[in-house]
C-alpha cells in the first residue's frame, strides 16, 4: 500500500509496535545528546536554575521534557538540580511509549505538555522525528511501508506549496545545483510522471515541525521553550534532503516498517519563526557548542598542574572534559541547534551569543 511519507512515518515510529513506543527505545539504538553522558543533564539543570531565577523563583517550577525517551534526561536533571530548587520542580516527561517502571516516582508520565507550563521545557532530538511529507517538484513522494520503495503520488497541497515557496525555494539547495529550471534557464523541469522518483531536488515539507513547536511554546505561560536537534537553514538546504533511518548504532535506508527511526533534518529557521510568533518575543538560535559553553560545559582539557596538586581532581576533570567534548564535536553532536525562546519574560539573552530573530 503506497502512502505519503508522513502517514508512514507515524505508523512506523508512533504505531502500536512503532520504533519510539515499544522495545528499548532510542537509547537502544544510537547515542544522543541526553543518552552520551551526564554533561548535558547537568547543563540543563543549570539553565533550569537561571530560569527559576529569571521567574523570581516560583512557588512551582516546571521542567518539562518533550520526547523523553525512557526518561534519561530528566532523570539526570533531577539528579543535578541542587535540593533547594528540587523540592520546587514538579518534573513532566513527554513520550507515547509507555512509563518505564524503574522511572522515580515524582516524575509525572505524559502523553502531551501539560497546558500552562511555568518554567523550562526542553525538546532534544523531538522534531527530527515529528513526521513529514517529501516533495519533488510539485509532487509529494509516495513509499511503500515494507520496502521503503518509493514513486511520485499526487500534487502538493496548497499549504505545504507555500510552506515551500518561504522555506525551501528549490533554487537555493545547497551544493551550487540549479533544480527549478533547466541549465539554460529557459524553462521548468518537469518531474517524471510514472515510476521512479525522478532525479531532481527532494525537498522536506516543515510545516508539521512548525505546528508542533508553535503548540510546544504555546504552552509556556512562562519561562523558556528550548529545541535541540540537526537541522538546516534557508540558505543551505540539502539538495536531496535528509531522510534516512538508524538502528544499533548504524545509518540505514529509511524503510518506515517499525523497525528502525525514521528521522530527517529539522528546517530549524521555519520552526524558530513558528515558534516566536506565538511567544511575541525574539528567539535566539546557536550552535551545541555554543550552548554548553554559555552554561560551563565546553570541553576543555583541565590544567597540567591540577595533575600534581590534585591528582584524582585532575581525572575527574578529565573525564568530565571528555564527555564533553563528545557533546561540543564538530562533526557530530556538537552541531546540533538549540533554538531557545522566551515566553513572558524579558531581557533573557545567552552570554555566548547566537543568531538573535524576530516572529
């Protein structure tokens, strides 16, 4: 049965025996931001204390974690939040798969954000997989689920022709090639009308990742929505896209048959001005090295000299620069984004800079 990509990439992901909502989970299967080490879970409990700090430190502080896995993140959040602040968080994670039954009990188990959210919620690695359609010229790509073939199905629907117009002009994928017309210019390049998907720039539809992270920020009364993940910008679009699929640790072709994630790149300047104009205040986006940095995590090796006065301080710092640099690497983690947008506060800004943007 041939069906539009997203269709297949919520069956597969998020369907009764979906890749995210049963087995081990994420964890299972590759490393991510909140799975490689404690670094980043203690990072964001130091952002989750600049924000109780900016809300004038709130009876109730809320730390909400949307797509939570099997509760890695939040558990280490929890873990590294000083006493003080812990007694006052009431912790949300955000998953379809089940509770994990080892999951401490003061965190609460959602299917959805909670709807008035005062404090942080925080997203790594969730509008990857919020599902897309594939377009090819003006056609949607159509997949069979069991063998992941695909060929071109019907016209693009006039919202998702427009999200594209904005967002992802074909005339600026990345690599310098030409896609909406022909060399000469003269005139458009038609897509193959039967069979293989033709060999023209494959452009992903972000329009489902701007809803649900305009729903995600729509639910801060309060405090600050942050977004981590790969993902691109206007002017740097992948010419073929960047659907593909992962499991144990390997990159494979995305055959949506529950078996493996499913993931593409995120538009993340799209979902950034989505975002923003529900909040009516600027959004900031930087890089994962940036980030950890701005909040005492940057992967520097420990002085020398700590080695002879200190010695176990000196492989405790080590090992802890190790992890980091893990998570700052070029190349890899570190070139994660993190949108970060304030919603009901002013004067927030990083110490580290970053692209400031308005709605």
């Amino acid at each position: 049965m041939w069906m539009r990509w997203s269709a297949a990439m919520s069956r597969a992901l998020y369907g009764p025996h979906g890749f995210f909502v049963s087995g081990a989970g994420p964890a299972g299967h590759f490393r991510t931001s909140a799975t490689a080490s404690p670094v980043l879970a203690r990072a964001v409990a130091r952002l989750l204390a600049r924000v109780d700090e900016a809300l004038g430190r709130p009876d109730r502080l809320d730390l909400v974690d949307v797509g939570a896995g099997r509760g890695e993140l939040i558990t280490g959040v929890l873990a590294a939040a000083p006493p003080a602040l812990r007694t006052r968080v009431r912790a949300v994670a955000v998953e379809l798969a089940p509770r994990p039954a080892f999951l401490p009990s003061e965190i609460d188990w959602r299917h959805s954000p909670p709807h008035r959210i005062t404090g942080l919620l925080i997203a790594t690695e969730w509008l990857d997989n919020v599902p897309l359609d594939v377009v090819v010229g003006d056609r949607y790509v159509e997949v069979e689920p069991p063998t992941g073939e695909e060929h071109l199905g019907g016209p693009t629907e006039p919202a998702d022709a427009a999200w594209l117009d904005r967002w992802w002009p074909p005339l600026l994928c990345s690599h310098g090639r030409i896609t909406g017309s022909d060399p000469t210019g003269d005139a458009p390049m038609a897509a193959e009308q039967d069979g293989p998907v033709a060999a023209e720039a494959r452009r992903e539809v972000g329009r489902s990742r701007d809803e649900a992270w305009a729903g995600a920020v729509g639910a801060v009364e309060r405090g600050l929505a942050v977004a981590v993940d790969y993902g691109h910008l206007r002017d740097d679009r992948p010419f073929d896209g960047t659907l593909t699929g992962y499991v144990q640790g390997r990159q494979v072709t995305p055959v949506p048959d529950g078996t493996r994630d499913v993931t593409a790149h995120v538009a993340m300047d799209s979902v950034a001005v989505a975002g923003s104009a529900v909040a009516g205040r600027p959004y900031q986006l930087m890089s994962q090295r940036q980030a950890l940095r701005a909040l005492g995590a940057d992967g520097g090796r420990p002085p020398i000299r700590l080695a002879s006065t200190d010695p176990a301080g000196y492989v405790r710092a080590l090992a802890a620069a190790s992890a980091a640099a893990e998570l700052t690497a070029r190349g890899g983690l570190g070139d994660h984004w993190w949108l970060v947008q304030p919603v009901g506060i002013d004067g927030w800004a990083w110490d580290d800079g970053g692209y400031v943007g308005s709605p």
